[in-house]
C-alpha cells in the first residue's frame, strides 16, 4: 500500500481464475485524510493560546492575567456602584480609570507573583504524601495567607493612591477586620477546592476568577 500525498491507494492483486487463467482485481482507493476544523471556538482558541503561554512564561502570564482581571473588578464595582446612584437618584461620578490602572498594578507586580511562589511552596512544604495535608493547606492558607496578603493589599493600594499613613490606618481599622472576615466566609469554599483539587499551575487562574469579584468588593468597602 502506498501513499499518494491524498489517498491510501492499494496495488493490483491477482488472483487465478476457475478456468485457469489470471484474473485481476483492482482494489478502491480509500480516502483517509482528515478535514481541518476551521470553526474551532474561540473560547478553545484562547485557551489552547493561554496554555501554551503558561508553559512557556508561567509567572509573567499569570501576573498578566491577575492584572487583567483585578482591573476589571475594580471597573465592575465602579458601575454596580454607578447602577446603585441612578437608582437612589444621587448624582453619578465617571468611571476612574486610574483606579483601575492602580488594580492592574497590584495584580501584575504583587497578586501574580506571590501567588505563583505561595502555591509552588505549598506544595513542597505540605505534599500530598502529609495525610493531613488538606486540613494543614487550608489552615495555612486561611490563617496565614490570607491576613498577610489581605494587609499587603491595603498598605500597597494606599501608596499607589499616594496617601498618607494616617489615610492607611484609617483604613485598616475603618474595614480590614471587615474585609478580613467576609474574605474568610467567600474564600474558604473556592480555596479548599483550590489548594487540593486544582493543578497547581491552574491555581493562580482559579484564584483570580473569584477574585474578580472580590475585588469589586474591596473597591467599595475601602471606601
């Protein structure tokens, strides 16, 4: 059987007939090539492009990703914020993009990297061989992480708001304990999958789904 750049194609047999004499049979060509799948999704297409950048830059695609998606958290509170103005008939302040350029830098140089190193380090210090290692990485994750990185949040936003530390432990004792606590009731669920179940090169990703949320949350409650 030889290929013919198209086609599988078979040669001639022979095979002896009843009388004696040779007969030839000739075999089908059979098409076996594969038709390309030009109306891939581009949902797939953009996943199929994340992933390849994940493993090729997994830190900086993650910090891009987590600047991308805090600055959209910041964009939604603003307009639920806006939404909620129209509706009570106060009057309605523009969307601030500079407050969502200060998000973006906070996911880029700090919520990417930080937390690239916490899960890789996680994973080391509380392997899966630990038999307590779930209860040990939400502890860790609940107790130590989260208040450390929860404080890093507002001493950074403070200084690229270009604020005093007046302005910053105004802040922390106005709502840090607040934000702390619904961080713990809105978090625990999503990282107790996250830590234990999601592949840890997937982890930054699902983290910061839900915290496109979350911080359109602390965009309004610093406030």
């Amino acid at each position: 059987m030889t290929w013919t750049g198209r086609y599988w194609k078979a040669p001639l047999k022979l095979r002896p007939c009843q009388a004696g004499n040779v007969c030839t049979v000739k075999l089908l060509t059979m098409p076996v090539e594969s038709l390309p799948v030009r109306d891939a999704s581009i949902h797939f297409r953009l996943l199929q492009q994340y992933l390849i950048l994940l493993k090729k830059y997994p830190i900086l695609t993650k910090s891009v990703t987590s600047g991308l998606l805090s600055a959209l958290g910041n964009l939604l509170s603003q307009i639920l914020e806006a939404r909620k103005k129209i509706k009570s008939g106060a009057p309605v302040s523009e969307i601030d993009p500079a407050a969502a350029a200060r998000y973006a830098t906070f996911g880029v140089f700090i919520t990417g990297p930080v937390s690239h190193f916490f899960y890789q380090l996680m994973e080391v210090w509380l392997p899966t061989t630990d038999p307590l290692c779930i209860v040990k990485r939400l502890l860790l994750d609940r107790l130590i992480f989260a208040p450390g990185f929860l404080l890093i949040f507002y001493f950074v936003m403070n200084i690229l708001e270009a604020k005093g530390w007046r302005d910053f432990e105004s802040k922390m004792r106005g709502s840090y304990w607040t934000a702390l606590k619904m961080n713990w009731k809105v978090w625990t669920p999503f990282q107790f999958v996250n830590i234990n179940f999601v592949p840890v090169q997937f982890r930054v990703l699902f983290a910061n789904m839900v915290a496109l949320f979350w911080y359109a949350y602390l965009a309004s409650v610093r406030k």
